[in-house]
C-alpha cells in the first residue's frame, strides 16, 4: 500500500478516486467508465508534477526519509553482481548500518559500502536506522583499504541522519572511526564514488562520501546536522525545523550550485519510492559515467584530484 506525505494529500484523494473508479469496472458494471479513469489519471499525474515541480527543502527531507524509498540493499540487489559481504572490523565486532564486500558492477570487479536504514521494525532495528558505530567505520576502513591492495574502485551509498551517538559508541571511540574513515578515503590509490540517496547527516555521512566524485538523488538531502537538530541549536525550538531546512540549503540543487556535490540524478515523477526501478537504474547509469571519467589515472593523479577537489570546495564563492 502507497503511503503518501502530507504534501501530497491533492494526488492521493484522485489516486483514491482512480482506484474506486477501477473497482466499480473490474465489478463489471454496465456503465462505461474507461474514459473517466483515463481523465481522472491525467489530472493525478499533472497533480503529483506540479507538486514535486516546487518542494520546499523541508518537503525535500520528507521525500527523502519516505518509508518507501529504495534503501542501500536495493541498489545493492539490483546493481551488483556476485556480491560478497565482509563482516567485522577485527577489533571490536560486526555493526551493520554499514553493509559492504566485493562486487561485480556492470562487469568490472568493484568494493562497494553502504549505509542501510532498514525498511521494516525488525530491519530497522537491525541496522540500527543506518547510524553505524564505530566497528561500522571501521568495517568500512578495512574494505578500502582491501579495495586499495586489489586495485578495485569504490562506490559507496550514503544514507544516514549521523553516526550513533551512544554512550558505547563514544566510548569505543566513535569520533576517532569517523576521521579515519574519512582519511581513508582520501588516501584510496583507485577512483571512488559516492552518491547520497536519502539522507546524508554530518560526519556519519562524510566518512563515507568524500570521493572523487559526489552525486545525489534530485530530493535526497546532505547536511552537517538535521534540521531538527538545527532548529534546536538555533532556536530551541525543534518545531522550526522547516525554517532550519531552509537555512541551511541541504537540497541538491543548492550544493551543486556550491560546488560541494559533482552531479544530480534525477528521480522519477514523484520520487524514487514511486518508481525504485527507474530510480536506481538512473543511479547506476550515472556512477558508470563517474567511473568512466576516471578511468586511467594513476594513483596519485586519482589522490591529487580528490584533494583538490575538497580543498577548492567554498574558494570560489
């Protein structure tokens, strides 16, 4: 069953008539009613593209948390062949908010880590709602480091509100996991590729996501805190959220205009959670351009150009 936004109440009350109408067809009624349904689907999809024509950033973070949406395994599922997980950091234990192993991507050997939210009580809970710990990270610094030694590109799917902020992650060093995470990345010898498909929060989401190349889906949304957390520091009142979001410019319009992400895939009419498929068929066909862009490098022009492109970002603004 579709579970619709608040936003999108004017497209789910014609959806609703749509399926009424096709229930009194497939009951076999004598009235002729094949155009109606024609019309009355017109109008709903005419509703849902003017909707999504003109969201606002807080309309943006709910498309993005959308129960729906296509999650990390998804992609996984559908984009990766002969896929091999590894589990564990070999220091503390397994944390599967990060999912990651070895792959075939279109063909070609590749390490690939995710963050995994879940998309059930039971998943979720698994997964911790994808904020990984510091086992997490460093699961993630072992696969790069792995990737490293085999001269395997990296594709890595953010997805996370942040790292857990738990008293046991901290004291396990939770801080320290994310540096060198992110150290890790900047200092892969093979091309990377990151791509933010829901929610990209704070270091939890940059210790993955600093890459050659940064993509993101139309209506995901990457920021150094959530509007909530924001409205909370700004103006004690986590109710102003909407106000944050703005603020804040987290759409991926506004940080391509500044240069902090390469590129955005676009989203089916309505968001990825209307049609997956498509949604991550376009995310597949946009990491393969990436990748093509930085075949043949060497390992240091990959390293320099990666450097370069963190240190430039906010120099020509």
């Amino acid at each position: 069953m579709r579970s619709y936004l608040d936003f999108e109440k004017p497209v789910a009350e014609l959806e609703a008539k749509i399926e009424e109408l096709r229930a009194l067809a497939d009951s076999g009624s004598a009235v002729a009613i094949g155009d109606e349904i024609a019309h009355m689907e017109a109008k709903a999809r005419k509703a849902l593209n003017d909707v999504y024509a003109s969201l606002t950033p807080w309309q943006k973070t709910l498309v993005a948390r959308h129960p729906q949406r296509p999650h990390f395994v998804d992609y996984c599922s559908a984009l990766i062949t002969d896929f091999t997980p590894l589990a564990g950091d070999r220091k503390f234990g397994e944390d599967q908010a990060i999912v990651g192993g070895l792959g075939r991507f279109r063909g070609e050997s590749v390490c690939i880590i995710g963050q995994e939210k879940g998309s059930s009580t039971e998943t979720r809970i698994r997964h911790n709602f994808g904020m990984a710990r510091p086992e997490g990270y460093r699961k993630a610094v072992r696969l790069m480091e792995l990737a490293g030694r085999f001269d395997l590109p990296v594709i890595t799917f953010v997805d996370t509100a942040g790292a857990y902020p738990g008293i046991g992650a901290e004291e396990r060093g939770q801080a320290e996991a994310i540096a060198r995470s992110t150290d890790a990345c900047l200092l892969l010898p093979t091309p990377n590729v990151s791509i933010v498909i829901g929610e990209g929060g704070s270091g939890g989401a940059i210790a993955l996501a600093t890459a050659n190349r940064v993509l993101m889906l139309e209506h995901a949304i990457y920021s150094v805190i959530s509007p909530e957390g924001a409205a909370s520091i700004l103006w004690r009142d986590p109710t102003r959220a909407q106000d944050a979001a703005t603020a804040m410019k987290i759409t991926a319009q506004d940080l391509l205009r500044f240069q902090i992400i390469d590129a955005i895939v676009p989203e089916p009419a309505g968001g990825a959670h209307r049609d997956p498929d498509a949604a991550i068929n376009a995310t597949g066909d946009a990491i393969a351009a990436s990748l093509q862009e930085l075949a043949g490098l060497s390992a240091d022009d990959v390293k320099r150009a990666r450097a370069d492109k963190f240190l430039a970002i906010g120099s020509k603004l």
